[in-house]
C-alpha cells in the first residue's frame, strides 16, 4: 500500500509543501474527505501557500455531477471556475458559459 501514500495520490502525506503553486480547494460539506481538505489547505498556508478553501455546504461529495439540474451545484461550479479564469488571468464569458460543453 506504498502507492496509497504517495504525495500524488494523497497531497496530505507529503512533507514539504513550500513552494507550491497557490491552490484552490473545492470540497463538498457532505463527504467523507471534508477534513482532508480542510487539513490540505491549513497545512499549504502554514507552508505560505496561497490555499482557498471552498465548501459546497449541504452538498455530496459528487455534487459537480449534478451542475445541470442542481442550482447550488451550478453556483458552486461557477465559484470554481472563477477562479480558475482568475488564477490564468482569463477573460471572456461567464465560466457557466465557457464550460457547459465540457461538463455535459
């Protein structure tokens, strides 16, 4: 089980995270891992890491799944694609817009 240890498959187990790129952490309030991803972005600041953490409240662990027929769902995949147009310096349309091909 030395794989399930390895800092790619669990950012937790590694033990340096100075210098990673600033991270946003999308987590669902409704899932098992909530605490991992709580416990990722403490440990990034604590290294000076740019972390954003964003938990979906009252949604599953899947709920990026449910973007079509979801609101909050939508909301929340527009907040995630925010900031990723932010972190690239994109400009254009609105993130729901830019990504309902890919998401469907």
């Amino acid at each position: 089980m030395a794989a399930a240890r390895n800092p790619y498959a669990m950012p937790l187990a590694a033990t340096d995270f100075r210098g990673l790129p600033p991270a946003y952490i999308a987590a669902a309030g409704i899932d098992a891992v909530t605490e991992d991803a709580e416990d990722y972005a403490a440990a990034l600041q604590a290294a000076g890491v740019p972390a954003t953490l964003s938990c979906a409240e009252n949604l599953p662990h899947s709920y990026l799944r449910t973007i079509h027929f979801c609101r909050r769902a939508a909301a929340e995949f527009n907040g995630l694609c925010g900031a990723l147009q932010r972190a690239l310096g994109s400009t254009g349309s609105s993130a729901m817009a830019s990504t309902t091909l890919m998401a469907g």
